[in-house]
C-alpha cells in the first residue's frame, strides 16, 4: 500500500537529483545543460588553441619570407655574418 510518508521521499529523492548536474560517482553530465556547459568549455579551450595556431603559423611564415630575403641578398647575409 502507498504511504504518505514514501510519496514525499520520493518527490524529495526526485528533485535532490534534479539538482545535481552530474553523477556523483562518475561526473557524467545528467542533464542537458551540463553536457552544453561542457561543450561550450571545449570550444572555448578549440578557440584558444586555434588563435594560438594561428599566431604561430602566421610568425613562422615572416620567419620563411624574411630568410627568403637574406638568401635573396647575399651581400646582406655577408654583413651580418660579420656581426
């Protein structure tokens, strides 16, 4: 038979876990907000590494052109050799 008592346990049982995001145990997110905040935490990590990337890539390419200059310009390489 249903009891009073075993209604509001339940009811109490059901919105403790609605408060909690993620298993306890495992951290699996358990609803789809948590699961959005994770999403959004590794695009925002993506975003930084690819302007990181970006930078990166772009100093090498000065790097290649200006090399590209000096070897163009063997009399340049000669003075700054003598440094």
């Amino acid at each position: 038979m249903w009891r009073q008592s075993e209604g509001e346990n339940l009811a109490k049982s059901v919105n403790l876990r609605s408060c909690h995001k993620y298993c306890s145990k495992c951290c699996y997110p358990l609803v789809p907000s948590a699961f959005d905040e994770i999403k959004e935490a590794e695009n925002v990590k993506l975003l930084a590494m690819q302007e990181k990337y970006d930078t990166d890539i772009a100093v090498l390419k000065e790097a290649v052109q200006d090399m590209q200059q000096l070897l163009k310009n063997p009399t340049k390489l000669a003075d700054i050799s003598n440094f």
